[in-house]
C-alpha cells in the first residue's frame, strides 16, 4: 500500500505549540491592512526613515491621496503600475495605493538597466511607472519605444525632515548626483492636491503584484500574485511567530521591499501587525548596525548575506543586539554557523525558510522553539500541502528521504505567468506548483533541498541566470566561448563566476572582461572572478557540464 505522507502532513507534529495548523484569512487585499492597523493604532508611526516619521494615520491619508493620483492620471482597475523606487516611504505609499484602488504593481529593482527594464516594462505595458529621480536616465531610450507611459518621479529628500533633507540634497550636488526631474514627468508630491477617493472593494482572486522571476529559463516572467495570495501568505508567515503582539514592536525593515520576500514579510507583514518598521533605501551594514542601536527593533527579517554581514561587523561587540527576538532568513541556505552565532550574540531566534516567487514567497520554515536540523528549510507552514515526487513522470510521491522535485500547493501558489500560457501550464499542474528544487522530507515532516534543477546562482539572495551573463560575454568581440557559474562566497552565499574562452590570437584581462558590463545588468550580477581556459567542458551534444566547471 502506497502511503500519501503530504495528505497525512506529518510535520504538524513537529509545529510549535501555539502555531495553528490552518489559518484564517480575513482580510481581501493588502490594503486592508493598513485601513484595519490606521483604524486601530492611528498615532503609531508606521515608518521611520532616517529622521522622518509618519504614523499610520497619516501614512493611510497619503495613500488614500496618492490612489486619487493615479485615478486622475487613468489608472483603472487592472491596469499596472510599475515601481521603480529603493525601500522609501514612496514605495510604502505608492504600493498600497495601486493596492486600493484595484491596479497591479509592476516590481522592479532599482538595479535594473536597460535590458532588463525593456523586458518587464515591454511585457507588463505599465500605465505609470513610479521612479526615483536619480534612476530617469535608466529609462530615458525606454520612452522612445513607451512613449505612452507616464513618468511619476520623486527624490529621497522629499521623505526626509529638516535639516537632512538640505543638507542630503546638497550632498548629492556636490557629489553630481543630482538632476532635474525632466519636465515630461509628473512629479509625485501631486497627489497633496487630491482627496481619499473611492476605493475599490476587490476579490481575492484579482491579481495584485506582477514578481519577475527567471523561473527554469532565466527569461525574467511575471508570476501574478493574487490579493488572497499576498494576504494569506502574510498571515501564514506571522502565524509561525505566535508571540508576536499587534502593535508592539520596532521592526528592521531593510531588506528591498521590490523583492517578494521584502514585500511579504518586511512590508505587509509589520503592518497587518501594527509594527513599526525601520527602513533605510538600501541595507547598508553601517546604518543597520545604528539603527539596531537606536530603535531596538524585535522583529528582523533577512537573508543569510546581512545577518553575515552583521556578525563580521567590526562595531558588533560594541552595539547591544539583545532586542532581536525573531529573524526569518530566506532567499538563500542559511550556514549552520550563522545560526549558532547570532543566536549567541542576540539570545534570539533565528530560523532559515524557503520559498519562492510563484508562492509569494514563502512555503516552509523551521519551528522557532522546535528542533532545527542542520541543512533544513523546515516545515510547511500552515494551510500548506508539501510532497517530493518522481523526476520522471511528476505524479509518483516519493518515500521518506528519497529524492524527487518538491511541489507545494496552498493559498499562496500564483495565479500564474503574464501572458505565457506554455510557462504557466509547466508549473502548475492540478493546483501543484512544482518548483524545480530537488528535495528530500524525513521521517518528521522536515524538508531538504538537495539541488537546483535550474542552475540559478543566488547572490545575496537575489537569482543571477547564467543565460543573462553568457549572453553578454558573447557581445564581446574577443570572446569565442563562455559560460557562468555560482562559486561560493562567505558574504554573499554565491558569486558569478565566469569561464571564457577568447578567440584564436586574442588577449584580455580579466578586469577588461569585467568592464564590458558595466551599465549593461546591476552590479551584484557582474562576474566576480574570470577564468580563462582554451575549452569548456561538454556533453557529446555540445551542452555545457556546469557542475564539473563549479567543481573545478
């Protein structure tokens, strides 16, 4: 007899008391959160940015303003808006009131440059892209191909209060930083002029945020993140700290908001909660290392890269990390070591989860209290179903600690790819989401990922794709061959590194390699290291033996 060890969920005998092992959402979209925590906690600040504070009063009369905006410039119920900005107040205001008025939020990095943004902005044909002045000239050979687009620009001074909003506006002056918003842009302090307006009442089932992901391909796609699934997916991430309390703690949040793993548990995650969240643009180690000093934050989310970064910091022993009680890291594997560290340094927990941008993200995490087994990604996490099945046929479940390819269903699995159909239909089967990550689950419920089917390189927690970088090393005109792996690296979990292969009679160095991208991807894509070699490694038909180039 076959045993269906996902219908049994075994591993809800290994959840910590007090986690439940369904959850009840009971809000419709994310705006509802903040019109629920404005409505309960109106005084408390929402945010703190350097030195501006907003409450969460204000913060929902802002966005309630800013809907009214983007109504008058014919943003429509299901149009998309995309969002080009660093963690700001802007992108607090600007997402939850797409959010509000039922419009889609296009996410793009700020470290994007013209191919990327010509991909998303060209699949996902935004109404409005809301960016940072500083990044206009990034989009300036865009609005020749998207002339319809409309440009909403802001300035990171506009959020910041007396005398540092002078003094940051200087800086960047003399630094050369700065530059005029180009007069075909609307300015974003427009919405000032506007009332609440009417808010759409929404449907769970209505697409809410737009996530580019590379997916098995590496070709950047939309995976459509429902209003029930960024809902419920919040809920389920705040339901495996059962002790957090509604409008009690600071919260650190730093890691982008434009990442879905930001956007879930740095973002909606401390509002649903009445948290207060820290944010600065960028997680730079020095102002988080001030900001844990000054505000005292509980809560903490991030990757294996800045907890890292933290405890190599040289003003560790210097700053008093006693506040944290919980850390969530996600994105990438979280060492062993790590673990043992920041849990000595702070007397706090710190658990690894797993999960994915076609479940919003977040699909397992290990108990805070429980045990933790080294190498784990934990537990699904409530209302979620989990299995491993064969790699052949994707329909036999494997047996305790076989291997196979782990597939999740639950309430935070995507709507599906934007506008690709073939995409969409090879990863969700049946209402399974099959991820592409081998996997084992023990005899406890708990689950491993063994490999990568896809040979993503993960850099600080974001995807690099090996097609993007060999496509640019073969624009080089001395390059006859290339390929790009992940290398391990203390810091950032992973680097590229690339193979290069120059053509009969050429030279190069490998910064000269290096050089020819710059301006062409974001620099924590660019290869850290470059190797040259006469040939590469191959399979009888021609496809390149990346392990064997990683094992090198």
């Amino acid at each position: 007899m076959v045993q269906h060890f996902s219908e049994e969920r075994i591993w809800l005998k290994s959840y910590d008391k007090g986690v439940p092992y369904e959850i009840q959402c009971t809000e419709v979209k994310p705006y509802d959160f903040l019109k629920n925590t404005a409505e309960k906690i109106p005084e408390r600040n929402a945010l703190i940015f350097f030195n501006y504070k907003l409450s969460y009063g204000e913060l929902k009369r802002k966005v309630d303003s800013f809907s009214s905006f983007l109504r008058s410039l014919g943003v429509k119920e299901g149009d998309r808006v995309a969002i080009d900005l660093p963690n700001s107040p802007q992108y607090i205001i600007a997402y939850y009131a797409i959010n509000r008025i039922g419009a889609i939020v296009v996410q793009i990095s700020p470290t994007y440059f013209e191919v990327e943004l010509n991909h998303i902005i060209g699949n996902s044909e935004p109404k409005v892209l809301v960016i940072l002045d500083a990044l206009i000239p990034r989009i300036s050979k865009l609005r020749e191909k998207f002339p319809d687009m409309i440009i909403v620009a802001t300035r990171i001074e506009d959020y910041l209060s007396f005398p540092l909003n002078l003094l940051y506006g200087l800086q960047r002056r003399i630094k050369g930083e700065y530059a005029p918003i180009p007069q075909y842009a609307r300015k974003f302090e427009e919405y000032r002029k506007f009332g609440n307006g009417e808010e759409y009442s929404g449907d769970r089932d209505d697409v809410a945020v737009l996530q580019y992901t590379g997916g098995t391909t590496g070709t950047p796609k939309g995976a459509m993140l429902t209003n029930g699934n960024l809902v419920c997916n919040t809920i389920q991430s705040i339901s495996v700290i059962p002790e957090e309390e509604f409008g009690k703690d600071n919260m650190l949040s730093v890691i982008p908001f434009f990442h879905v793993f930001g956007m879930t548990v740095a973002l909606n995650f401390p509002v649903k909660m009445g948290g207060t969240m820290i944010i600065q643009p960028k997680p730079d180690v020095d102002g988080i290392m001030k900001l844990i000093k000054k505000y005292k934050p509980g809560f903490f989310p991030g990757v294996p890269t800045l907890y890292s970064s933290i405890l190599l910091h040289k003003d560790l022993n210097k700053v008093d990390m006693k506040s944290i009680r919980f850390c969530i890291s996600g994105s990438a594997p979280l060492p062993v070591e790590i673990i043992e560290k920041w849990q000595r340094i702070t007397g706090g927990h710190i658990v690894e989860g797993y999960g994915l941008s076609e479940a919003s993200p977040v699909t397992h995490v290990n108990p805070l209290y429980g045990k933790v087994k080294p190498g784990s990604i934990g537990l699904p996490v409530p209302s979620t179903l989990a299995k491993i099945v064969d790699l052949t046929t994707g329909e036999r479940e494997m047996g305790i600690n076989e291997e196979g390819e782990l597939i999740i269903k639950g309430p935070q699995v995507m709507k599906g790819y934007y506008k690709n159909e073939e995409e969409t239909r090879a990863v969700l089967r049946n209402g399974w989401l099959y991820t592409g990550d081998i996997a084992k689950m023990d005899e406890e419920g708990y689950f491993y990922i063994v490999d990568r089917k896809k040979d993503v390189i993960i850099v600080g927690g974001f995807n690099v794709y090996p097609r993007e970088i060999e496509e640019i090393l073969y624009q080089h005109p001395k390059v006859k061959d290339a390929a790009a792996v992940g290398v391990k690296d203390e810091i950032h979990g992973e680097v590229v590194k690339a193979f290069v292969v120059l053509k009969d009679g050429e030279t190069a160095t490998e910064q000269e390699i290096k050089d020819f991208f710059s301006g062409k991807i974001a620099k924590f894509k660019i290869p850290r290291y470059v190797e040259f070699r006469k040939e590469l490694p191959k399979t009888m038909v021609g496809k390149v033996l990346r392990r064997e180039l990683r094992e090198s």
